[in-house]
C-alpha cells in the first residue's frame, strides 16, 4: 500500500458537492481504482468526506464540476485558471482539467478562500488556495 494522500484530516477544508454529483464522483473512483489507484483513493476520500447538499443549492462560490476555478500554487506563487471536468473531456491545451488528477481532485467541493494540500504524481505535497469560481451556463 502506498502512502498516497494520507493527509491528517484536520488539515482538509470543509468541502461541498452537490449530491448528483457526489454520486458520480463516487462512482468515477470506484471504477478507476485499478487504473489510478492514488488519485481513485483521494478522490473517494473527497466524497465521503464531502457536505452533500441539493443540486439546487446555492454553490455560487464553491468548486463544482464544470466550474472555471482560478487557484493559486501556495509553493510557487502561480495562478492558475482551469476548467474543472470528467475525465473524457479533459483537454490540458483548452485549460479542462480531469477530477481524475490529483490537482482536479483536490478542487473539488472548495469555496474560494480555501486551501488544500495534496499529493503529485511524484509524491511531493503541493498546497492550493482557490481564488475564483465562476460558473457557465
């Protein structure tokens, strides 16, 4: 067993998703834990851990899949904008980022003002705080 994401849970932010989606994100983790096992097993974490609310509630300021997330790269100082998707529309030249990856996994639920720590692929921790969220449609 890898040491993958095992973060103390007093350092995780509260998070949100909406129910229909915490039921996809579920399923998404169940069936990519043979192919990504880390990223599987953080992204369940998220989701169990998650505050489900109505998929109508009000999330205006919180990451949903869809959403254009501005974060900031608590190491480097770099901000960033992308666009939270599922795997199969994931696009890194179009700034869509799969919930599939630890970054995108990591965003999910967060509220702008939020930080949260996670581990690369490389098995360095990384910390990013969410600046902006915006939704289209």
């Amino acid at each position: 067993m890898t040491r993958s994401f095992n973060l103390p849970a007093a350092a995780l932010p509260p998070i949100t998703i909406a129910a229909s989606e915490v039921q996809r994100l579920s399923a998404l983790a169940d069936t990519s834990m043979m192919l990504f096992p880390r990223v599987a097993q953080f992204l369940a974490r998220e989701t169990e851990r998650a505050k489900v609310v109505a998929d109508d509630a009000d999330l205006h300021d919180v990451v949903r899949m869809g959403s254009r997330v501005r974060y900031r790269d608590d190491d480097t100082g770099d901000v960033r904008e992308v666009v939270l998707v599922y795997p199969h529309e994931a696009d890194i030249a179009l700034k869509r980022v799969s919930v599939l990856t630890p970054v995108g996994a990591a965003l999910i639920g967060l509220s702008v003002g939020q930080a949260i720590a996670f581990e690369t692929p490389s098995h360095q921790t990384r910390s990013v705080t969410i600046l902006g969220v915006t939704h289209d449609g």
